[in-house]
DNA sequence: GTCTATACGGGGATAGAC
DNA sequence: GTCTATCCCCGTATAGAC
C-alpha cells in the first residue's frame, strides 16, 4: 500500500474513533507512517483528505448494506438480516457519527457524502418496506418513505444507547423492538 | 449570576455545539466572560466542568420529558406528546450527542450521566408502554422494553437523519413512522 | 515523493500577585 | 475570587532541501 492510500485508511479509523474536530493531521501521519511532507504533498489539508476518507467510508458502507438487501429472501428477511448484521456495535456508524461534527456539517463538501450515503439507505429501504407491502407481508397502511427512516433511525440511534451504557445488548434490543413493530 | 454559575452554562452550549474535545477551556472563558483564574478557582479543570454541565444538562432533559409523560391522556397520546415535541431538531440531542465522544466514553464519570439519562428515559417509557397494552391501546403482544428503547433510537436516530440532511423533516419523518408502527 | 526546519496560535494548565 | 504571567506541547500548516 503506497503512502497515499495508508493516509486515507489511518484517516478513515481515526474519524471513526475520534471524529473530526478529534483527528489531527499529526495523528493521522504516525498512523500511517508518513511524514508531513507526505500527506502534504497527497493531499492539501485536513479537509482534503478528510474528504478522501468520508467518500471511501461511504461507499464502503453502501457495498455492506447492499450484501444484505441483495441477498435472497421475503422482504421482511432482508430486512431483518440488515438490521441484525454482524456489527461492531460500540464503535457505532462510521458515517453517521459524523453527523454530530460541528465542523463537518457546516462544510458542504464533507457533509454530501453523508447525506447521500443515508439517503441511499433510506430509499433502498422503503423499496424494500413498498415490495413487503405488495407481497402482504406488512400492512397496507405503512408508508414506505417513513417507515424506511425510522429504520435507519433505529440503527444510529442504536448506537447510541448502547454506546450509553458501554453495552451493544441495548442496539440489539432497539433492532428487536423495531422488527417486532414492523410485523 | 454569578461566574460559576455562568461557566456552567457556557459549558452545556459549548458542548452541545460542539463536543468535549471541541470544547476549550478559552473558548468557555470567553462565553462565560470568565478568566482563567475564575475557572480554576471554581472547578479543577476542563473535566470537572464538564462533569458539572453534563449533570445540569441531563436534568434539564429529564425535567421537560416527564413534562410530557406526566400530562393526560392516554399511553398513546402521551409517548406522541414526548416524540413530536417541539424540538431545536438541528442542534440534535445535548446529551445523547456526547455519546460520540470517545474522552467522554472512556470516563465513567463523564459517561455515567448520559447511561443514567437515557436509562431513565427507557424505563419511563416502558411503564406508559405497558400501561397502554393493559389498556389494550397496544397489541398484547408488545415488549414494552424493547419497544421503548426502538423509540429511544427512533429519536437519537432521527436527529442523525436531520442533521446529515440539514433538514428537520427528516426527523419528523423518522417519529411518524415510529408513531404509526405502535398503533 | 519525502524529509527537515520553521512558524504561530491554541489547548490545558500552574504560580503568584492583587 | 480574579488577574496576569508563564509553561510546554499540539494543531495545522508553509518552505526549501534532497
């Protein structure tokens, strides 16, 4: 792995752990072990590479999630196995953590590939919530769209409580909780 | 008020806006027109502060949810009365926010207020869930915990939705759907 | 491409004067 | 109680050599 590609992985797990606001250009360098002049030379700053990271996180988000919605089975099946995949639960979501990063949201660049990357899931959800509803696996009544967000709700919120009290037993209870409504 | 009184303060908004490890000492001085002097006479350090305005905080959430839960109505109206507050929706969740944040997680004295916080909120929750199966407002078949930690999430979850999508909508969105799965 | 040198303000605190 | 001085390392680069 060449220098540039070491800096946007030690990028991505250090967002992941610490956020923006919390990842130094200095931790990032001993991470990946390159010096200054590297990163500088590969990328303009913080935020330049910042960005390199988020947009790889992203898609490689998109890639898990669509393992489970492509996966054979009922609607309700997919569904389920999204929510309950295997999941490093008290590391939480690697894209929506960065949600709460006052200096992300205010920069448009670093903010589009999470808005997009839940918007993706919030639509592959509702089709999937539309083809229960047609196959009469869920009530008529539902509405796909927010139906859909209430689910990704679910899964960042999630998160949260269990990272709350140290305990990923608490995201599976909000899952289960969530799938037992949705019956 | 008084200064400590008013590092205190400057030190929820600080850490709502912008995090633990977004927060400096200096900038809570300034907020609180407080010298440096003045914040070390009256708190230890950053962390001690931070203790004193995590713990405010945390109150102040309780103290408007059981507005809700204690008004009448039925177990329905009253969980949709807490749900579709009316909330600041961008600004996310003051406490549920730190949950983010790795110094914060890592301190039991740090973490403790959020676990109690959210704990709290689960459990008040569970009792008007029960209490709305018993009524039969509720299918029998409900497990009031699980269910009441889906709507802890559906809320911390919906503020991620929010803010990733600069659009409160998304919020309430993620609510309703919860709100039209309980019935 | 990568290294080292240099810069300048901020983060987080302690010490002692008033 | 609050102020000012001082400390030391970190954050976030830029410049120029190799």
């Amino acid at each position: 792995m060449d220098a540039a590609e070491r800096l946007i992985t030690s990028t991505q797990d250090l967002l992941w752990e610490r956020g923006y606001v919390g990842t130094s250009p200095k931790a990032i360098q001993q991470r990946a072990d390159a010096g200054q002049g590297s990163m500088y030379h590969h990328f303009t700053g913080k935020p330049d590479l910042a960005r390199a990271a988020i947009t790889r996180s992203a898609a490689e988000l998109r890639d898990l999630a669509a393992q489970q919605f492509d996966a054979p089975g009922s609607a309700y099946d997919r569904i389920a196995a999204y929510l309950r995949r295997d999941r490093d639960v008290l590391r939480g979501c690697r894209v929506g953590r960065l949600t709460q990063d006052p200096d992300v949201i205010a920069s448009p660049a670093l903010r589009e590939p999470l808005e997009a990357t839940l918007s993706w899931l919030r639509s592959r959800l509702a089709a999937l919530i539309a083809e229960g509803v047609a196959a009469g696996e869920f009530r008529a009544s539902l509405d796909p769209e927010a139906t859909a967000a209430t689910l990704v709700a679910v899964v960042q919120g999630g998160y949260v409580l269990a990272r709350s009290a140290d305990s990923p037993a608490l995201f599976t209870q909000a899952v289960d909780g969530a799938l037992a409504l949705l019956r």
